[in-house]
C-alpha cells in the first residue's frame, strides 16, 4: 500500500531538505573543513592542519570565556532549577491567582533575546546608579547581572515543565505518604522528586544549554564590559569571526569546539540523570 | 484544625508571590513609565515617575517610529516571522508524515540529522551560513524565509514527527483504500488530526523567530533590519548619542504583540513548552 507513497518523496520531503541542506548542512561540513584551514574569505584557503586549534586555546580571551561560560552555566543550574522547581511546588496547591501568577512568570521568557537584555538592564543600571556605577564597572556585577537576567527569564520556562511533571504525580501516592506520617519534606524527597525525575532531566538540559549558548543577552546587557571579562563563549566566537582581521579560521575552530563542548556535556547529563528516573 | 492551617499557608505564600510577582513585573513596568518621560530624564531619574515637567506624551513613541525606520522594520518582522511559520509547519508536517511512515535506512538517517541539528550552537554554522546564503541570493527578506525553514526543521520535524507515530496507521489506510492518493491523504486526514499539534509547534517557532537578532543581522544586514536589529542599532547611537525616549518606545512596540500574541493564544503555548520538554 505504501509503494505508492515513496514516489511522493519529492513533494513530501525534498522542500525541506533542500532548505535545510542550504541552512544547516552544507554550512556545517564547510564549517568543521574550514577550521582546518586560514582563510580571510572563503574563496581563498590555506590548510594549516591543527593550527587553529592551537591558537584558539592560547588565546587568553577563549580561555577567559570558556571559564565565564562554565561559572555562569553552574550558577544558573540551580538558580534557575531551585527557583522554578518551588514556584510549581507552590502553583500546583488548590488556591486562588494561580493562573495569573503562572502567566506573569513565564512572561520574561516570551520576551527574550536582545529586547529582554535592555529591558533588564534599565533596572539594573538604574539600581547601581545610587552607588554612582553601572553594570560594565567591574566583572562581577557583569557576572551576576547576567545570572539574574538568565535566571529570570528561564525559570517560568522550567516552571510550565515542573507544573507538568507534578500534576502528574498521582494523588493516592502523596495521600499514601501522608496517612504514613510522612510531612512536607519527607512527601517532596521520596515521593516528588523521584518521581518527577524526567522534568528535572529535561530542565537541567534545557538550562544547561541555553546558558552555555547564551549571546543576545550577552550583547545587550554587558557586550563584553569591562575589557572582555564578562563574554561568554558565543560572543566570544562572534568577535573573533567579525572583530578581529586575519582570525577567521581561529574562530571557526572555536566554533567547533564550543559544538563539542555542547554535544559532549549534552549527551552526558542526559544519561546521568535518565539513570535516576523511576517510573510511579 | 488542618484546614485552618491549610489557609495560612495559602495567605502567606500568596503574599511571597506577589513579591515575586512584581519583582519579575518591575523591569517592564519600569520600561512603560519611562517610554513616556523626556529623554533627558531616563538615564538621570529612571525610577521616579513621570510628572508634569517630565512627562512628554506620546513624543518618544512618535520619534522612535518615525527615526529609525522602525515602522518598516515591524512590518518586516511581521512579514518574516508569519511566512516563516507557515512554510515551516506546512513543509515540516508534510516531512514529518513521510519520515514517520517511510521504512528503511535513508528516512532514518535523514531524521537523526534533523534531530542533530538541534544541538548545533549557531556559532558554529554563523560564517558559512551567512556566506551560502550569499551565494544563493536567499539574502533577501523574502529569501530568508527558506533559511527559517531550514534551520527550524530540525526542533518543528522532531516534535511532529513523534506525534505522527502516535497516530494509528488505520486512519491513512482506510483513505489509501478509498482511493485517496498521499496528498489527498495527507492534506484531508492527517493534518486535521495534526493541529493541535501544528499550532503548538507554529508558536514555538513564532516566538525565536520573532526574538532573533543574529540570524536577519547577518543575512539581511542593517539596511532591511527587523525589530531586534533595529532595537541593537538604536541602542549604539547614531553619532554616538543614544535616544534613550525613543528605544523605551521602541522597546514597549517590540513587546507589546508578543503579550497580545500570549493572551491569545496561552493555552497552546503551555503545553507546546510541555511538548517540547517531554520529547527530548
């Protein structure tokens, strides 16, 4: 019955494969061939082996941004988990505004990127403004700046995703636990969490690689200030692409690793936490 | 006795909501006040409230329309986020049918790349993205419809097609017998099924597509900029002086549709977040 169906690949498939072909994957075969080579346009390439790779890694800026990534990444784990895994434990009780509070937290994240980024930062430089700085004075209010902006734009996302996993904890297993003498803590460390395991799975990953990607933010709220110290990976990348003559091939090196470093850790939590999840 | 307690505990959390509420509000209210106060007192005074020698009216809304060409560059992301949207669920269901359905090896492969993809930092595809796109002439605003559909097939074909399977194969068999062939098929008895579906996938990809900056400033450059690009441009400066009355206008009319989209169209949202989630 489906043989008559193959002969309509054409109609059904080629459309958006050779848009994705022209979008994804021939710009990303060129992509991992020309980080091999050093090149000014795309035309004119020189193989230069490993080289940009050695040059991306002494390059003090990819260090500093592969650690500012890391450390913004880790804190915003559990800034952003903490907070949204007790806004659904408490948005998930039987009382009045639940809806609008639901609403007004997952609003930041509709907002996003860069109109988000300046938004934030009216707030925050206007709050600095009493002591007479802004936001690009030093590193670590660029640090926690953008943590906060991460973290308030990312929790009403992981909320929507834990109000899902703990509406589906089944009323007879909380009850169980109750009538057993169990309270709060006891009911949310031994019944809850494990059994909304597969959200923490996902919000972790979630959170994990949109923090390490993150660039509008980036740009928008510090753009590097002071001096490069507070530039995530992403941006990064994109200065050398677009700031720094000559360092084209360099930037594409970086470019793939930063593709490893996502894939790597990626795959990684996933199955470290999917080994924690159990079913009710 | 416990009911009793049961309330307390609701009154008081009710209370640490609001405060988190309006703590998660405050960014944006503040960006309202202060799109309605003269330029000269945002960076100044950024919270005080706009009186009767700050307050200028609709000016700053009027200024940032007319200034920055910001009206063109709404009407320029209207244009690309719906074409966008519709090529990609149209193009993408059609895809994802096919590839749920089609046995072998090359369907298979084709997915796992589709699902690949969605990993990939943008960095790592920016340059040469930017320059085969080039070489096509798909830099146009009506060209870069087609890269939408390209790099957003990956995370629109994955969540559809894992809905396809849930549909039982009857359903198309029955049609095949009665004499429809695939498009017939596909157009009058699985995309209806698929809706619910499609319109979930549909806001998903309206909400970065709208929000994308990096994307339509690498394709379409400054001269056909879309309201993120426009909002990044206003915020350098032209000659080094930002009008800091016209990008709060600017920055209201940027969310504005977004909150309207949300109101509108809340309930698809949440539970494509949830879609999303549970797939990965």
């Amino acid at each position: 019955m489906y043989k008559r169906f193959y002969r309509w690949f054409p109609v059904f498939v080629l459309p958006t494969l050779a848009a994705f072909t022209v979008a994804f994957l021939i710009p990303f075969g060129m992509g991992v061939w020309l980080s091999f080579h050093r090149f000014t346009t795309i035309r004119n390439t020189h193989f230069v082996g490993l080289e940009n790779y050695v040059r991306a890694f002494s390059d003090d800026g990819f260090v500093r941004a592969l650690t500012f990534s890391a450390a913004f990444t880790v804190v915003s784990l559990v800034t952003v988990n903490v907070l949204a895994f007790a806004l659904a434990l408490a948005l998930t009780r039987r009382m009045r505004g639940v809806n609008l509070f639901r609403g007004v937290f997952f609003m930041p994240n509709l907002i996003g990127g860069i109109v988000l980024g300046y938004v934030f930062s009216l707030l925050v430089n206007g709050l600095l403004g009493f002591w007479g700085v802004d936001i690009t004075y030093a590193a670590t209010y660029g640090f926690w700046g953008l943590v906060a902006l991460n973290t308030w734009q990312l929790t009403g996302y992981m909320m929507v995703i834990y109000i899902a996993g703990l509406q589906n904890v089944p009323v007879s297993l909380t009850e169980a636990a109750a009538i057993d003498g169990a309270g709060f803590l006891s009911t949310l460390f031994h019944v809850k969490l494990p059994l909304v395991a597969p959200s923490v799975t996902i919000c972790t990953f979630l959170t994990l690689t949109n923090s390490l990607k993150m660039f509008d933010q980036n740009l928008a709220l510090t753009a590097g200030a002071p001096e490069r110290q507070t530039q995530g990976l992403a941006l990064d990348i994109y200065n050398t692409f677009y700031g720094r003559i000559g360092w084209q091939g360099v930037g594409q090196a970086k470019a793939v690793l930063f593709f490893l470093l996502v894939a790597v850790i990626a795959s990684l939590q996933l199955g470290l936490t999917r080994s924690r999840e159990v079913d009710a | 006795m416990t009911h009793r307690r049961e309330k307390r505990t609701n009154r008081l959390l009710t209370a640490l909501l609001l405060v988190l509420a309006l703590v998660f509000l405050l960014p944006v209210i503040l960006v309202v006040l202060n799109s309605f106060k003269s330029r000269l007192y945002i960076s100044a005074a950024p919270f005080a409230l706009p009186d009767t020698e700050t307050f200028v009216g609709w000016e700053n809304y009027l200024n940032g329309l007319r200034s920055a060409g910001f009206a063109a560059a709404f009407g320029r992301s209207v244009f690309i986020t719906v074409g966008s949207v519709l090529l990609l669920v149209v193009g993408c269901s059609m895809t994802s049918w096919y590839l749920a359905r089609a046995k072998g090896w090359f369907p298979k492969v084709l997915y796992l790349l589709f699902v690949f993809s969605m990993i990939v930092p943008f960095q790592m595809v920016m340059y040469t993205l930017t320059y085969v796109v080039g070489q096509v002439g798909l830099d146009t605003v009506v060209g870069i419809l087609p890269v939408y559909l390209g790099f957003g097939s990956g995370l629109t074909v994955f969540i559809l097609s894992g809905f396809v399977r849930s549909i039982p194969h009857e359903l198309e068999e029955a049609a095949m017998m009665d004499g429809a062939g695939p498009l017939q098929c596909f157009f009058r008895v699985i995309f209806p099924v698929m809706r619910p579906t499609a319109v979930t996938v549909s806001i998903l990809n309206a909400m970065w597509i709208w929000n994308d900056y990096l994307l339509p400033y690498l394709i379409l450059g400054t001269d056909q900029k879309t309201v993120p690009v426009a909002i990044q441009i206003a915020m350098q400066g032209a000659y080094g002086s930002t009008d800091y009355g016209g990008l709060m206008a600017m920055l209201v009319l940027a969310i504005i549709p977004i909150i309207a989209f949300y109101l509108v169209g809340q309930k698809y949202i949440i539970s494509g977040v949830v879609a999303g989630a549970v797939k990965g």
